[in-house]
C-alpha cells in the first residue's frame, strides 16, 4: 500500500484518497482492434448544435446569363427584401397608402431575417404597427412540420402521406362562385342559361378583397407560394397564392409547376393571384352573397379571393377558370382532359365526365403520362398546365389503381380520409368525413411521366361516355361537326343509388367535359379544336365505356378489356383502315370490326333481345340531347350563324 502511495506521489498524479488520477490525454498507442473515435463537435452551446444541422440549398441549375454579361449585383438579402416588398404590395389594403410589414420566416425563430418595412403614412392603424410573418415557397417537409403542430387534425399516415381536414366544405361550392362582369371580359364571358358564371360587381369584390386581406394581414403568418402553371415555357402563367394553412400551401406546392431556385430570384411580379382566407367567411349581407361562402374571380384585376371554405380544390379548379380564359386569348385551346404519349409520339387526349373511366384509360404503362386533368393545346402541341395530380381515393386499392396507391407517400396531401388510431393506416373505403376523399401528390410520383409535361400535336381525341341507357356504340368514328356537338354536350349517363329509389338511368351533360370551368362559350372552345384538328389531321372518337344489350338493370356493362382493345385499335391507326357502317338517329360511323373485339357487340341493336325497347330507348336518348342543345342554339360564332346550324345538323335526327 505504501508503495503504490510512492509512485502516485512520484509521478505527480496523488489525488486526496490516494487513488491514482486517470490520464485521459496520453498520446501513448493502445491495443486497440478499431479505434472509431470522431473529434467533438464545433458548437459550444446547443443554438449553435441547431445551427449546424441546417445549409442553405446551392442552385441546382445554371443561370442563363449571357455571354460577357454581368452576374446580378444583388446580393442575398437584397433579392429577399425585393421578394418581401413584392409580397406586401400584395397584401396591400386598396384603403390605405401602403401594404403592411411583412418579414420573412417563422415567427417562433428568434433572429434576424430579411425584411421590407413599407414607407411611414400619415394615416397610421393599430394594424399598420404589426409584423406579418411570411413563410416563403417552404418545402413539404417544412410545411409538415407547420401542420403538424400548428393544424387540428394534421397526421402523418403510415404512407409518409400528410392527412389533413378541409373543414365544413368537402367539395367544391359552384352556386358561391363569382365572376365580375366589367367592360373589358364581361362582353366576352358565356352568361345566362347553362353558364357557370355568376356576376357580381366591380364594388363588391372589393369588399371581399378587403376582408380577405384584413383577415391575412391580421395573423402572426401567411404562407405564401409563387409557383407557374403550364409546362410551355413561352405560355407559363405565374402565380402566387397567399394562404393561411399549411394544408393549403402543400397542395399548391404539388398542384402547381414548382420553380427552380434561379426561377424565384426573377419570379417578379405575378400575373395573377390567390387571396385564401377560406377560415374566415363572407358577409352575408353583402350584395351577390347567399351565403357564408363567396369564390371570387376578377380578371381585370387578376385576383381571386376565396372565403368561407377551406376546401383546397377551389383553389386548382379557380386557377383553370382564370385559364380557360386566358389561353384563348392567345389562340390556345385550354381543356379538361387526360393526355398521355406513345413510344413513337403519338398524343392521345382522352374527354370524359367521372365514371367513365378516364382516369383508368390514359394511363397506360405503354405510353408516357403526360397529364391527368387539364391540358393546352398550342402552336407548338399539347402541354400540361399543372405540376401534379388529384385523384380520387373512396375504395382505393392497390390492385385497381397501383399508380396512385403508389404515389400516396412522403409530400402527398390526403383530404378528409379516415384512418386507424394507432398505425395510421387509411382506410379507403370508410366515408365517415366524407365520399369525396382526395390525394395530392407531384406528377413526378407517376414512373411512366414525361417530363417536361408536353408533347407534339394530339393524332387521336377520345370522348368518353359511359352510356347506362346501352344504346351508343362501343366506339364510333366522329366527322368534325359531330365532333364538335359532342363535345358541347359532354354526356354520359348515370345511375342513382338505390337509397335515391331511381333505378332509371339518368343522362349527364357538362358543356366541354367541365362546364363548372369554362369561361367563354362552349361554342367557342368547340370551334378552336375543330380548326386545331383539321389543322394538324387529328381523328375522333367517341367511346362508349357503359352498358350493352340493354339498359342498366337489363344489359351488362362492356368489359374493360374490350374497351382498352379499342383504345389500343385508335392508338395503333388499325381503326382507320376498316369499313364503316353509319347508325340511324344519332349517325355515327361504327367500324366493322376491331381486333379482339367480338363484332356483334360492335353494333348495339344486335346486343338486344327487345328491338321495340332498343328503338324507344334509343329516341328518348336522341330527345334528351336536343333537349340539352336547346342551351346553345341561339348563339353564333362572330357574326355567322352557319357554324351554329353545321353543329346542330350533326346531332341526332
């Protein structure tokens, strides 16, 4: 014991209760197999620790500057103050002299960030004193984490996919959809009968911008998201979306073309833009107002304001109103359709109303997708306008519709699903919420996408019906005047559930295969595709997906695979080069056979046992178009009517 107390002492290492002192800093080597020790972190307090863990994004793409040019001399901050003051002026009362303070980033981050403080006024408020908070184009993981923990209602499913609640509102509100008829668009707008478009005056949405904005500027927060629509880069729209949700905010992120880092620093000024203050509702007691919910376009003013519902795709829909009106400005067709590329480029737009499977038809793992919904047709082809999909999710399966099970992931948005408490696990087929479940994810989640989302001229354009009265054929070859009468009308035929009592077949019309968004004349539309088909020798065809041999309760359903056989005729041109026999009533052209289609279903009277039920079934069919025609009859074209009567000849007889 002595001894040890010896060399401690020797080697200047005794501590009070005489142990020996551990040398941790001895540079002697050890035996030691693998020595996986790391040197200690930089940081010296934990603000520090959380500092490292975040970098800024580098450009993931050149800038086009040109040669001998100069680089931009703004700097950073610069770039982000001129963001920030283009977001105020956005924000701006129209009663006031200036827009409010914004300053960008969370308000629970305490430091200092870019900001814009407008010029000082004379007529100073309570509401002009404060900061609003703007978090500027976040990513899906920045906006989870806002939702989240901000957001009643905000999961994370075991897809990775973001569950969120759109309130009240489970679908769209069409009869609170407002347009303002002024000088410049209100002579070009489809008004009175059949018309989606309700008026309201110049006076009134301003009362609703006011009170959308006041709302907005009132939180600690806005998001705000300047994104494009249309993937032709010489025909973008950009928009900006100011928002008080996360939710919101994350769907406009897949919705929309998402731009690149260079692309934000010269975003500018947009060309039109969103006022979501969809918490907040409208004054009942204002003119136009029938109830708490009031959508609003101003295409003068480039605005649209949205209260009283929080159901985000009145933001998607309203943006493909405002380009339903822009487009044919420019001489380019807007439509409401699917769009998908063979190997070889060959375009195919498909036109159908839900049910008739649309969805189910253009996606083809043969071809590349190129968009789902809504699509431009211009001088330099077809292009998608938006940047993602939505899709509809009551009894989603793997087996059905892989694609989109597949895409339900990390940054999609499911709306209004149920799912288990504890494994958060979506059950697709429960309708506690609502039927009406939605997922919004980027198109890119789609494997067979193209990208960039465009494509040459259209060969083949495919109008869906999904006839329950079983009288239209399988397919049938359409003239360009039936072509453009078909598309007016916009048919198909449902059946009510049986809690309804009707078990009759009941028929459907959508002006252009989405009246609720049109904004001119269906007429118009159905003119600019005419001239774009017979400009660039594209055919058509309308597709009868419905019933055969009888109506719904009596005949059967035609089979998915006889129907994609016939898509896969139209793709391949074999339809083109057949024999042809016209119908009676509704004269459409029924080829004489299709490759591994049995030809007696080619030819509808011959699938009834009933001729007399076939004959009467079929003329009720014929009445209920022309009834429906009645919308349009009285309108011309410019100042000819011929184009009108060509139309109307090519109906049923």
């Amino acid at each position: 014991m002595n001894e040890n107390r010896d060399v401690g002492v020797a080697n200047g290492n005794s501590i009070p209760n005489g142990l020996s002192k551990i040398n941790t800093h001895s540079k002697t080597s050890r035996n030691v197999c693998i020595d996986d020790s790391v040197p200690p972190i930089k940081a010296q307090t934990l603000e520090e620790l959380h500092s490292l863990q975040k970098k800024r994004s580098a450009p993931s793409t050149p800038r086009d500057t040109p040669k001998g040019a100069a680089l931009s001399p703004l700097s950073e901050e610069q770039r982000q103050r001129q963001q920030m003051q283009s977001i105020s002026a956005s924000l701006a009362s129209l009663t006031r002299e200036r827009g409010p303070h914004v300053i960008r980033g969370d308000p629970e981050q305490r430091r200092e960030l870019p900001s814009y403080v407008a010029p000082p006024t004379v007529n100073i408020s309570d509401s002009a004193l404060k900061l609003t908070c703007v978090l500027y184009n976040l990513s899906p993981a920045e906006l989870y984490e806002q939702a989240i923990k901000y957001e009643k209602g905000s999961y994370i499913t075991s897809s990775g996919a973001l569950a969120t609640l759109s309130g009240a509102k489970t679908g769209r509100s069409p009869k609170d959809k407002r347009v303002v008829k002024e000088e410049i668009s209100g002579y070009d707008l489809w008004w009175g009968r059949g018309s989606p478009n309700i008026e309201m005056d110049e006076e009134t949405f301003l009362i609703n911008r006011e009170r959308a904005v006041d709302y907005l500027n009132s939180l600690e927060k806005v998001f705000v998201n300047d994104q494009f629509l249309n993937w032709d880069p010489e025909n973008r729209i950009k928009v900006r979306i100011v928002s008080a949700r996360a939710y919101h905010s994350l769907f406009m992120y897949n919705m929309c073309i998402r731009p690149t880092p260079e692309e934000l620093e010269d975003f500018g000024t947009p060309d039109f833009t969103i006022y979501n203050a969809g918490q907040f509702p409208c004054n009942r007691y204002t003119h136009y107002m029938t109830s708490s919910t009031s959508i609003d376009l101003n295409l003068k003013r480039r605005e649209m304001v949205i209260l009283g519902t929080q159901y985000a795709g009145e933001m998607k829909k309203g943006l493909f109103s405002v380009m339903h009106y822009f487009m044919p400005k420019r001489g380019i067709l807007s439509l409401h359709s699917g769009c998908n590329m063979g190997k070889e480029g060959d375009v195919a737009l498909f036109f159908g109303l839900s049910g008739t499977g649309k969805t189910t038809l253009s996606t083809d793992h043969n071809r590349y997708l190129i968009g789902d919904d809504e699509h431009c047709w211009g001088e330099n082809g077809v292009s998608n306008i938006e940047g993602g999909c939505y899709a509809k999710c009551i009894d989603l399966s793997r087996d059905k519709e892989p694609d989109i099970w597949n895409a339900i992931k990390f940054g999609t948005v499911l709306e209004n699903v149920v799912f288990e408490e504890h494994t958060r696990a979506v059950d697709y087929s429960d309708k506690g919420v609502t039927e009406n479940t939605r997922a919004a994810y980027p198109i890119e989640y789609i494997p067979n996408v193209k990208i960039p989302c465009v494509g040459p001229h259209p060969k083949n354009i495919i109008l869906l019906a999904c006839d329950a009265f079983g009288v239209l054929p399988p397919v049938s070859k359409l003239t360009l005047a039936q072509t453009m009468y078909h598309f007016i009308s916009g048919y198909t035929a449902l059946v009510a559930g049986t809690e309804d009592g009707i078990k009759e077949p009941q028929a459907t019309f959508s002006a252009c295969f989405g009246a609720a968004f049109i904004m001119l004349h269906p007429t118009k539309y159905a003119a600019m595709l005419a001239e774009k088909m017979k400009k660039h020798g594209a055919s058509a065809w309308l597709v009868n997906t419905g019933w055969s041999g009888g109506r719904y309760g009596v005949g059967r359903r035609m089979k998915l695979s006889y129907t994609r056989k016939i898509i896969d005729a139209i793709h391949n041109g074999s339809l083109l080069n057949t024999n042809y026999t016209q119908t009676p009533i509704f004269g459409l052209h029924i080829p004489d056979c299709v490759d591994g289609v049995p030809s007696e279903i080619l030819h509808p009277e011959s699938m009834w046992t009933d001729n007399k039920a076939y004959t009467e079934t079929l003329h009720k069919l014929a009445g209920l178009f022309k009834k429906n025609f009645e919308n349009f009859m009285d309108y011309k074209v410019g100042n000819d009517s011929k184009l009108t009567e060509e139309i109307l000849g090519a109906g049923p007889q």
